[in-house]
C-alpha cells in the first residue's frame, strides 16, 4: 500500500522538475510510510527511484517489524548526514520541500552542496484527498462511531452541568467504544456563547431554554469523524428555531449539488446565497467545508476559498453552514459526506431536525 502511495509521488518529480522530494509533515509520512511519530520525529526522502525514512532509535524495532519492503530505513539523530549521503549517491541536483518546512531545516537544507531548492505546495496532501478502500472503511467507522457517540451523549446532557463536563462525558464513552482519541479539542458552546464558531468549552453551565452547538471528531484506526450538531436544552427562541430550519436547508442544498467535477467555490455559493437570502449572510462567517481523513483538516482544506479545486469521487467532505447572531446564539450543522461517481453519500446517522432536550 505505502509503496503504492510512493510511486504516485513519484511519478510527480518529472512534473514538479526535480530530482527528489524531502517530506517532513507528520499526516503526509503517515501515508506515505505509516511511520506515526512525533512531530519532527522523521524525515522521508524520495527520489525517482528510491525512498529512505530517516528517524532515530525510539522507533528502530516498531519499523522493522512492520516497514514495507521497498522503503529504505536510516537509524540516527544526524537527520542531515543521511540526507546528505542519499542525495550524493543518488546525483541529487534539484530537492523539492514542503513549503511549510521549519525554516531552520530549510537552512541546513541551503548547505546541501550542488543541490537547487524548491518549495512545493500541497503535492502530497492532493495525492491523499481522494480514498482508498482502507481509508474509506476507517474513516466511515470512525462517523459511525462518533454518530453512536452523539446519540449517548444526548441521553446525559441536562441543566446544570457544564460545558467541560458535556466534552469529558463524550470522550470517555468515545475512547471505551474503541477511538483512539479526539482529532481536535470538542467544541461546546451554549446559550450567547454559540454565537462564537469555535467556542472552546467552559465551565459555564448550561440552562434550560438554551441552544448548546456541539462540535466533535474523533479517529478510529488513524482516520478522523468531523460532526457538528446544535441542540436545544428545552424549548428554544423561535428566532433560534428558525435560524436552524434556514442552516438546514442550506445544509442541504450543497449536499444535493456536490458530484465530482463541481467547484468547491460553487458549492460555498449555493449555501452561502441562499443563507444571504433569508437576511443573515453577514452572520455566516466560516467557510461551507473542508477535506478530513487523517488529519481534521486536509486538502481541499476550505473548498469554498479555492477558485481551481474541483470535486473528486472518493473524497469525503465535509458541509457545515452556520449562521451566528451575537448576543442570541448560534447554529451550525455539520455532516461528512462521501463522493460518489454521481453524487455524495451523507455518512453521518444522526437526524438533522432540531432535537429538543426536555
């Protein structure tokens, strides 16, 4: 499968005019390699016919065991001295990088002797945005599992807890059911609160009569849920009540367009018009979506900002409009959907009516 993966890239040196790439983001190693270290724990470099994980000993007898044959393995704690050696053996003249490389890396990287740098952007991140079959059974279970989640939780939220205890209530039974943790820190905002997109969690505690928007993803075997769904804790201000009945269908109306071929930044306008429509453009201040898999955010990383991204079958998307009127609260609604060869399928199984806690 990784071997696969690298062969894909390479393909792309001749397009990219170089001799060999040098990968160092974490999520981009773990689809190349499947080495799961730590930031800056490992480099990858791969040349037109040849790939070499560089890392240190902490990881020598996990990779022996289960690197793919193919991938070439350096132990050490001088990352440059193998980079230097391969890209010598190898006639290395021209080294592509991830432009968001740490720029003290890039500056060894400038005393490579006889080597011209160049940046790339996304090369690999493209490459992960449309899923393989393992890739899409994981993340699909990691949906699966957050929409079961979801569904407990709503059995133990009631008035007087707060908004910390509603998180540690959804973590615990997510990593007893088999995830291996939260994919980014759960948002829960309740009552004026919801009015904040990214609301972290407070001890603020929650009242009857409120709207709480509830924002989570968790992994399952590395691939990540991202699920968004606004609650009311008792009957809600009407306002509110329409407000979600508006986010909804505009929810909907992107979902029905998307297929492949369609633009990301057609699809923003689709959802965005219509919200607009009914007064409260000014109150959507997020993009319509993103891609996830293994991390939270991947390429098309907001597809509603990016004029040439266009829509690919087997890439899963998310649609999250939201509408936020301060000092009142906000709604978002937020669903993972899968590309299809002639549409999407919606992976999330959690209704999209307002649920009415009483």
């Amino acid at each position: 499968m990784y071997t696969k993966r690298i062969q894909a890239l390479q393909t792309k040196l001749t397009d990219l005019k170089v001799d060999a790439i040098l990968i160092e983001n974490r999520f981009n190693l773990l689809y190349l390699s499947g080495f799961d270290g730590l930031e800056d724990d490992g480099r990858l470099l791969v040349t037109t016919d040849n790939a070499t994980l560089i890392t240190d000993a902490r990881y020598e007898e996990d990779l022996h065991e289960r690197l793919e044959k193919g991938i070439n393995l350096a132990i050490t704690r001088d990352y440059m001295k193998i980079i230097t050696s391969v890209v010598t053996k190898q006639q290395v003249h021209k080294l592509a990088f991830e432009d968001n490389l740490k720029y003290s890396v890039y500056v060894k990287l400038t005393h490579l002797p006889g080597v011209t740098l160049t940046a790339t952007s996304q090369v690999v991140d493209i490459l992960r945005a449309a899923k393989g079959p393992e890739e899409i059974q994981a993340t699909t279970k990691a949906i699966e599992l957050s929409s079961q989640g979801f569904k407990y939780l709503l059995t133990q939220i009631h008035p007087g807890m707060t908004e910390i205890q509603v998180v540690n209530k959804l973590d615990i039974w997510m990593k007893d059911h088999g995830s291996t943790g939260a994919s980014f820190d759960t948002i829960v905002a309740s009552g004026p609160r919801a009015a904040m997109p990214h609301g972290d969690a407070t001890t603020k505690v929650l009242k009857t009569g409120e709207m709480i928007t509830i924002d989570f993803g968790y992994y399952f075997d590395g691939y990540t849920s991202d699920i968004t769904r606004t609650i009311s804790l008792g009957e809600p201000d009407p306002k509110l009540k329409h407000i979600y009945e508006i986010v909804k269908e505009a929810q909907q109306k992107v979902i029905d367009a998307i297929k492949p071929g369609v633009g990301g930044k057609a699809l923003d306008k689709i959802g965005r018009d219509f919200i607009t429509e009914q007064g409260y453009g000014k109150e959507f201040n997020h993009g319509i979506g993103h891609g996830i898999g293994l991390d939270i955010h991947e390429y098309p990383q907001s597809y509603g900002a990016m004029p040439e991204y266009k829509v690919s079958q087997n890439e899963i998307l998310t649609v999250e409009p939201g509408i936020y009127v301060a000092n009142l609260g906000g709604i978002r609604i937020e669903d993972d959907v899968l590309v299809t060869k002639d549409g999407c399928q919606r992976l999330s199984d959690i209704t999209h009516d307002l649920i009415i806690l009483n």
